[in-house]
C-alpha cells in the first residue's frame, strides 16, 4: 500500500485555481498529467456547464436520479459530471447549496481527494478529472454565512453496468461475487468506510472487472477500524440485495452468491498480513473472527 494522506489532494499531481471574481474555485489535475493528455485539454469551469456541452453535441447519455447526471465524450475520454445536491427533508427546500469553511473541506474535494487516494492504491474506483466549487450568496443558506455549490466530472468506466441491472435478468457468476469481495476488502485494507455501499453503487464492466462507485460522504477511518467497517458496509450490501429480492420476482441472487462474496473478502484480508500488521498466525485468528462476524450477514 503506498503511503500519502487519504484527505488531502497531493500537490505535486493538482493544482487549485480561482476565478478573476474569486467566486469559484476550479480544482484540475496538473498540466503533464496522463488524464490530461487522454482529454486533449484541461478542463476549464465551462466544462461543468450541461449547455456548454450540449452545444458541442458531446453529452452521450444522461441519468437522473436525484439530479441529472450528464455523460460527455471529450478526447480520447468519457466523462461523468455531477452536481452535489441534498437528500431528506432540506433537500426539498435546500438542494444544491452547502456550508462552506474552505475549499478541502468540500464536498468536492473530499471525494476527489478519497477516490485519488483509492486509484492510486489499486482499487478498481473511477479516476477523478476535475472539481468546481462556487461560492453563492442568493441562497437561502447565505443569509448566516457562505455557502457553495459543488459539481465533480470523473472518468466514464466504460462499458459497464451496475450488478443489480444484471441480477434482474440473469444470474452473475461466482467468479465476479468472488471478485466484489476482494474489491470491498482492498478498500478497507485502505481504511475506506464506504456511506452507501448499495448494489447499484458496484459497477462490472465487459472483461469482468469489479468496480466500486459513489464516494460522496464516504471518509478514512483506518485499518485499525476494519471489523466495524466491513461490518457496516457489508450489512449495508446485504440489506439492499434482501430489499430488491422484495421489490424484483426472480432477483437473480443467491445464499451461494452471497457466501462466494464473503470467501473472496475474507481471502484477500489474508493475502495482505503486512497492512494489518499481524503475523501469519494473528491474520489467521483475525480471519476467522472475521468470518464468524459477517456469517451473520446472510442472503436468503
């Protein structure tokens, strides 16, 4: 596992720039990096304007959700571009608009800096582009101090779909359950509690990668931290599978599925002793409580 600061974007490899209005606040990968050349430029703040993109004829796609999410084809890329907007009771009065102390302390920024820190590590996440916060004093929110919006692009997987797209038509192998657990432990050996670790949130592309998505409000906590955060996000996976086998006839997902999961979680907090910093005899005793800690966790 390489060594860096899970929190902080390294300066080396991004660069923070502000508008002449010093409204908004454009977070970029430095100029000689490999994404930038795959872009043919770097982004600027208009890329996070749908309408600029829409006037190219280069939006490919779009999802709505709780907002629209855009796909954009730029150079050799394709892109995702999100605005950060509230759930619950203030989202349907406050939606796009936040506290703002400083920009590390975004929304934006947080993600970026996490999913940074996870593709460099290894794990099978999309890589981050490009970050905008926008200061805005006609929110409601302005009247007792700033507030921003954030808006995020990321890499596009490509040629990829969500497990559960899968799971409501067809059964998917062992292999790729096998391969979901190693990926969630890989994360954890990070020290990457996931908020909302869903099965529309695990993504599997045409060679049968294993990709893990949607890090807004997810945070470092550490190793030292591992039992309670692959039970927390492996209760969080379990209860989204039982509730689309409620809501799907003929959910395509199994006690095996399920149980092939845990092996390969359970097989790659093994592999990797020296993260734990446990001897060979310690990560044994580890696994095995482990084990009997999210045995609890079934499918039915």
């Amino acid at each position: 596992m390489i060594k860096r600061d899970p929190n902080t974007l390294d300066p080396q490899h991004w660069q923070i720039s502000n508008s002449s209005n010093a409204r908004q606040t454009l977070i970029t990968p430095n100029s000689d990096a490999p994404i930038i050349h795959s872009l043919g430029s770097a982004p600027t703040i208009q890329w996070f304007e749908a309408d600029y993109w829409q006037d190219l004829n280069q939006i490919t796609g779009t999802n709505s959700g709780r907002g629209t999410t855009y796909f954009i084809r730029q150079g050799a890329s394709e892109m995702v571009l999100r605005a950060y907007l509230r759930g619950g009771m203030i989202g349907k009065w406050i939606k796009r608009t936040f506290w703002f102390k400083q920009v590390a302390l975004t929304r934006v920024y947080r993600e970026m800096a996490l999913l940074d820190y996870l593709f460099h590590q290894g794990v099978a996440v999309p890589q981050p582009i490009a970050g905008l916060v926008t200061l805005d004093g006609l929110a409601p929110l302005s009247t007792f101090g700033l507030v921003c919006r954030n808006s995020i692009l990321i890499n596009k997987i490509p040629e990829a779909q969500d497990f559960h797209s899968y799971l409501l038509t067809q059964n998917v192998s062992h292999e790729y359950w096998h391969a979901l657990g190693a990926q969630i432990a890989h994360m954890h050996l990070c020290g990457v509690n996931h908020h909302d670790l869903n099965i529309e949130n695990v993504m599997l592309d045409k060679h049968g990668k294993v990709w893990l998505i949607d890090f807004d409000k997810c945070h470092w906590m550490g190793t030292d931290s591992i039992q309670y955060i692959a039970e927390h996000n492996l209760s969080r996976l379990a209860r989204s599978l039982r509730k689309k086998q409620r809501l799907h006839i003929n959910y395509h997902v199994t006690p095996t599925d399920w149980t092939a999961l845990l092996n390969g979680y359970i097989t790659f907090i093994g592999q990797h002793p020296d993260t734990l910093n446990l001897g060979a005899c310690e990560v044994e005793d580890f696994t095995q409580a482990l084990s009997k800690q999210l045995a609890a966790l079934n499918i039915s």
